[in-house]
C-alpha cells in the first residue's frame, strides 16, 4: 500500500464510505512479499515517503526484475541503482515505462511521477570523471519528486567555474558536492553559502588517493560548517538524503 493509497482509505473510512474491517484488513496485510531470494519491504513508502530502492550489483537481471514487479504491483515508483546493461535491457523488455540512465547506471519506472517540490537540490561535480556518481545522485533525486540542478565541472582547480555559479548554489534548499582527486570541493563551497551541503567522495584520482579513501578523510576533516559526508561514490545516498532535507523545507 502507498502513502496515498492510505490516505485515501483513511478519508473514505472517516467519511463512513467503506467499513472498519476494510481498514483493518488494508492496514492488517504482510507487509513483506516474499521472492524466496528476496523479501520485498512493501510498506517502506509508508515509513520513508519513498518504496524499497533496488541495489543491482550482484543480483541477476531476473531477480531484479521480479523486485521491480513486486514494487509496481502496489503503484509505486522503481528505482534500480548500479545496473548492468545486462539488467537495463531485462527491464525495458519487461516494463514499456522503464527508463534507463546510462550515465547513472540506474533504471526508474514511474507509472506517476511525484509533484515537484518548490525549491530544487543542487548537485556539483569537480570534474568530469565524477559524472556517474553525480548523476546518480541526481536521478536519485528527481524519482523521489525533487527539481534538481546539475552544475558539472566546477573543482578548485579552476575556482572562477564555480564562482560563476554561485547564485544558484546560493538559492538552492540543500547542495550534494561530488569530488574525487583530493576532495576540496564541499569545504569550498560550505563557506559560501547557507544551505547544508552534503559532501559525496568518489574513487577519482591518482595512487595517494587511494581509491577515494583520500578525499572521504579530507570531507571528514573539513573546516566548512554544515558539510555531511557519505560513503565513497555513494551519489544515491547522497541524492536520498538531500531528497529529504528538502522535504523538510516543503513543510
């Protein structure tokens, strides 16, 4: 069951349209869909504001593209991160609607997509190579019924790209900073602007940066007020936590 779908249910119940045991029975069902290789969190939308996310990486593109059927069943949105081309073809095949972000390696399926929220989340990238974690951010973002905008190519290494962009980063609720190499970028930014940033490392770089290790302890470390920091190239945790930030901001 949906957030609205319960809604709905609670309004007709109050306005004495459906009986109590219809209710109960709604509110009374498994909350668990069990695949056998997987139990399905069918009501985490009721919880989170937002279904069960689907992590592709080490799942067969069969699998997951019973998940993604389980989840559409209740009317609710699919997101499918670190996908194979192996999984986005399996999911196009199965679903008209699926919708593959190549950049991001993830697939979304909408039967509806959420209102956009007033104000929109800012996602920067220092340099190129960190696109695929940016945008994973940022398709993370959208899904979850957010206006976002991308500001790609802005590291320290040329800091007048970024002050160019400086009213937008200004005006938006919440800021997801990506860097690789030695990670300056979000203690840059969280020093001009007002906004909470959240800082996402990725494995960009040469040997010393071993592996994003490097620039996840200089995001640590940093001196600008307001940064939180995720896991090494984790832009869908970054782009979920932004995501509910601003949601917060709607309220």
């Amino acid at each position: 069951m949906t957030t609205i779908e319960a809604t709905r249910l609670l309004d007709q119940f109050r306005a004495g349209k459906i009986p109590r045991e219809k209710i109960l029975r709604a509110f009374q069902s498994a909350p668990i869909a069990d695949l056998g290789f997987a139990q399905v969190d069918t009501h985490r939308a009721l919880r989170k504001n937002f279904p069960e996310v689907i992590f592709g990486a080490g799942k067969t593109p069969e699998q997951v593209v019973k998940i993604a059927a389980k989840i559409l069943e209740r009317g609710q949105q699919v997101l499918v991160t670190r996908i194979t081309a192996e999984h986005a073809r399996a999911l196009r095949k199965k679903f008209k609607r699926a919708i593959h972000h190549a950049l991001a390696r993830c697939v979304t399926i909408e039967k509806k997509p959420l209102p956009k929220r007033p104000g929109f989340i800012a996602v920067v990238c220092a340099g190129t190579s960190d696109l695929p974690v940016a945008e994973e951010a940022a398709v993370t973002a959208e899904i979850m019924g957010n206006r976002v905008e991308r500001i790609h190519d802005v590291g320290v290494a040329g800091l007048h790209r970024m002050l160019a962009r400086l009213d937008s980063l200004q005006s938006a609720n919440v800021i997801v900073a990506v860097a690789g190499m030695e990670g300056a970028l979000p203690s840059v930014i969280a020093g001009l602007v007002s906004r909470p940033v959240i800082a996402v490392p990725t494995s960009i770089g040469y040997g010393a940066n071993f592996g994003g290790i490097a620039a996840l302890l200089a995001m640590l470390n940093s001196c600008g007020s307001g940064v939180t920091v995720v896991n090494i190239d984790n832009g869908f945790g970054g782009g979920y936590a932004a995501s509910q930030i601003n949601a917060l901001a709607e309220k």
